[in-house]
C-alpha cells in the first residue's frame, strides 16, 4: 500500500516532467526549422499564453510590430500563426483560401455538436456548401431582404418611438440595448414574422445575456485550448456554460420550426408566411434533402448571435465616435430628406459621408477584432514560411485598421479619408475586411450593412444626443471588452433631445 501511494503521489511530477519535455523539444524543433514564421521565444510549458493577456487582438498588434506581419507563437501546445498585413491576409483568404478554409474550433463551440452542424464552424465540404447555398438564395438574397423591408422598416418606427418616448421624459437611454432590441425584432421579423422583445421588456435582457454570453465563453482564454489533453475535463466549466446558452437558443428555434410545421399541416401545406423560416422548410421537406431539423436550428444559432451582436455593437462603437462631431452626418442628411421623409434603405446610395462613417468604425472597432480562426489541412508554404497543417491561424484586423503604414493618423476617427478612395468592406479590399473575405465571408454581411445604415440615420436625423451628467464627449471611456466581439466596456448612455 505505501508503494502504491508513492507512485500516485509521483503522477503530477511526472506528468509535469513529461510536459516540460515535450514543450521543450517541439520549441527547439520549431526555433531550429529557419523557414518558420518569426515570434517570442516560448516558455516551458505555457509557451506564450501569458504574451496574450486579456486584449489578445491588442497585445498581438504590438508583438507583430517587433516580429512582423506573419508570425508564430507557442500557447501551450497550441501553435498559432498570427497574420497582421492586408497583403499577407491576401493570401490567406483569397489566393489560396481553399487550402486555408478549415476552422480550428474552440473546445466551448464542440458544445452540443455545434461544430459538426454549424455552417460557421464545419469543414467546407458537401454538407458546408449546401447550407451556404440555401444562406445565398432563401436568407440573404437581394429578393428576400427586399420582400421583408416594409417589416425592417416598422421596427425603425418603433424605435423612434422608443426614442421619442425617452425624449419627452428627458431620460437616457443605452445605444447598446436599443439597438440590440431593434436588430434583435429586424432580424426576427425577416426570418419568423415576428417581434421578439420590446423596448421596456426583460426579454430583451434575457436574449442579450445569452448572445453575449455566447461570445464572451467563445472568446474567453481557455486551457483546453492550450492544453487539449484536459479536454473531457472541461477545467474551467466554459463548454458546460455554452451548452446551456446554446441549449437554450436551440430549444426556442426548435419550437418555431415545429410550429411552423404545424401550421402548415393544417393548411394542407399552404404557406403560412413568406418569410426565412418559410423558405429554410421547404428545404427541409424536399425529397432527399441533405438539410436536418438539427441544422436549421444550429444555422439560426450562427445568424441569430453573429448579426445581432456584431450589428448592434458597431452602432453604438459609431453612436459614441459620432458624439465628437456629428455635425457633418447629420448636415448630409438634412440636404438630402426633407422635413418628416421617410428614411429608407435605398436612400443609402445618396449618403457617401455616412457610408465612410460605418467604413471608418469599422477600421477602428472591427465586430470580431481576429476573425474566425482558420487552418490548413495540409503543410503549406506562405510568403516564404513554412506552415504546418492543423496549426492555428488568427488575422488580426484590428492591427491592420490601427497600422500606421496603411492608414494616416490610424488613431483617429476620420471617415474623410474613405471620401477620397474606392475601399470598401465586402471582400474584396484587404484593409478593411471586418466580415472576412473569400469564400468563408460572413454570410449575413447584405443586412448587416442595410441595418446599420437605416439605424444610425434614423438616430442622428431626428435627434441631437448629449452625455449623461455633463460629460464631454472628448472625455468618453473608450475602452474595450474583449470576446469574439469587440464591445465598449463601458455602455453608451445618452439622452436625446429635440433639434
């Protein structure tokens, strides 16, 4: 017995022994191979988790000013290759994003097999390109966006409504929240026909404490990540946290696909409504359809929590920055509407200073500040490196929207500069790429982009907006809160007032 127990008092040692060996002989073989990228030197073990810190996107930025546009680190057992260069992103998401278009997955996204039914995360192959396919003609056609525009516009009324309301009382309100509530109810109005929170109501609380929670658990640093051999351990209780947020939403999706399905067994298969969830079920219902229940719920998991906290989050990162001279926006606006028109989505070709103001936000406050991570499955060479299969790959777009190199004053918030050139952010400029590019882009980029526009509009056009208890503008806290999506740290309060 007392044997038995010295060996078991032995394991952590040796497992400790083993690990500090290996890691030591892997850096040795990595710093000995000359065509690997560039990058600090990794401690035993850990590696260089703890270059990381708790703004990634920032502490890489400046790691990739000593190291260079391409490089490497060690995050425990993890190697990861960080890009920070349009040119260099190029390669990586266009020229030869076929080899680069598979996901490394986060252990908290393998939750309930959202990795194997999300379009987001799953492997590019057959199953991949058939949900991309229904994404690009039953979502996010120009033909189904224009159908249910009359339906996004109403909840622009609502809004200002909202608005209005607060104004008359002299009361604050959070961009954040509102423009989450009238994204949340525009996305759901296009894909079920129906609101789903209102302004005053704790249901809009309860869907953004999922959402966020999605992403903050998905962007959170998590030793399974950097440790895989803790995997069934689920150390930190993250992938246990993100079952029951995805559980959660699942369950609701679920429903209304049920119900749906109810309602048109009644009808005798009538359509019920002309609206995403329609479309999505007569994908379903097709003779030999590759298409599941299990994805269409999944499917709208990804839209639901990457457009409405991506979406709703840049407007208010454009809400704040605007605060400091939103005289410009709102001086286009007034030479274009007259007193009481309605704004509208079509509008946005006649307004090129605030389509450089969402260009500009989103150079300075990308939604998803290193994109989704990718990898290769086979070894590759890249700009002269040596890239490994199954390693890794982050694109750090906050580093390139802040690189003094391509942008002048990159600290400032100036949308001018985007008046006096053709960049833009749908693909196919590689300095400014906040939904991606190449076959892997954000497929919801369409509404995302007509939402904002209608939103921030409609809030600069009829209302002047001050800070809370005298607070200048000049003097805001800027900072971020990091997850997979950017947020401000600090929630923007103002109070509206009638111009």
């Amino acid at each position: 017995m007392p044997v038995k127990m010295d060996y078991l008092s032995l394991l952590p040692l040796i497992t400790l022994v083993w690990l500090t060996i290996h890691v030591v002989i892997s850096s040795f073989k990595l710093l000995k191979s000359s065509k690997y990228p560039p990058g600090p030197c990794p401690l035993p073990i850990i590696g260089n988790i703890l270059e990381f810190g708790n703004q990634p996107h920032q502490a890489l930025a400046k790691l990739s000013k000593i190291y260079g546009p391409i490089m490497s680190l060690k995050l425990g057992n993890t190697t990861t290759i960080v890009i920070s260069s349009p040119q260099v992103a190029k390669e990586v998401l266009y020229k030869i994003d076929q080899i680069f278009a598979y996901r490394t997955v986060p252990d908290t996204l393998r939750a309930l097999d959202h990795h194997i039914l999300s379009m987001v995360w799953m492997p590019p192959l057959a199953q991949w390109r058939t949900l991309r396919r229904a994404c690009a003609t039953k979502v996010f056609s120009p033909q189904q966006l224009d159908s249910a525009q009359v339906l996004r516009q109403r909840k622009m009324h609502e809004l200002m409504d909202y608005v209005k309301e607060r104004c008359k009382k002299g009361e604050a309100l959070d961009i954040g929240e509102a423009a989450f509530t009238t994204v949340l109810n525009s996305i759901s109005n296009t894909f079920f026909s129906m609101d789903l929170a209102h302004y005053t109501s704790d249901k809009s609380q309860e869907f953004m404490h999922i959402i966020w929670g999605i992403m903050e658990e998905a962007g959170r640093p998590n030793v399974v990540d950097f440790f895989p051999i803790f995997c069934h351990l689920d150390p930190q209780g993250a992938r246990r946290r993100m079952s029951g947020y995805f559980g959660k939403l699942i369950a609701f999706f679920d429903g209304l696909v049920e119900e749906r399905l109810r309602v048109r067994r009644v009808e005798n298969e009538s359509k019920a409504c002309n609206d995403v969830l329609d479309s999505m079920l007569e994908l379903l219902l097709e003779d030999d359809s590759k298409v599941t229940r299990p994805h269409i719920s999944h499917l709208f998991v990804d839209l639901f929590v990457a457009g409405i906290d991506t979406t709703s989050s840049s407007i208010e990162w454009a809400m704040t920055e605007l605060l400091r001279n939103p005289e410009k926006v709102r001086k286009e606006l007034q030479q274009v509407f007259t007193k009481n028109e309605q704004l509208k989505e079509s509008h946005i070709s006649k307004l090129p200073y605030l389509q450089a103001v969402i260009k500009e936000t989103f150079r300075l406050h990308p939604p998803v500040p290193m994109l989704v991570p990718r990898k290769s499955k086979v070894d590759v060479e890249l700009c002269g490196f040596m890239i490994p299969k199954n390693v890794q790959i982050l694109v750090n777009i906050w580093a390139m929207g802040r690189d003094s190199s391509i942008w002048e004053n990159p600290n400032q918030f100036t949308p001018e500069r985007f008046l006096e050139n053709d960049i833009d952010f749908k693909g196919q400029d590689f300095e400014l790429i906040p939904f991606g590019a190449g076959r892997r882009i954000c497929p919801g980029l369409p509404l995302a982009s007509r939402t904002m526009y209608v939103v921030l509009a409609s809030l600069l056009y009829n209302y002047d907006w001050k800070l809370m208890d005298g607070q200048k503008p000049e003097d805001m806290d800027m900072s971020e809160k990091y997850g997979i999506t950017l947020h401000k740290a600090q929630p923007l309060r103002v109070i509206p007032i009638q111009p």
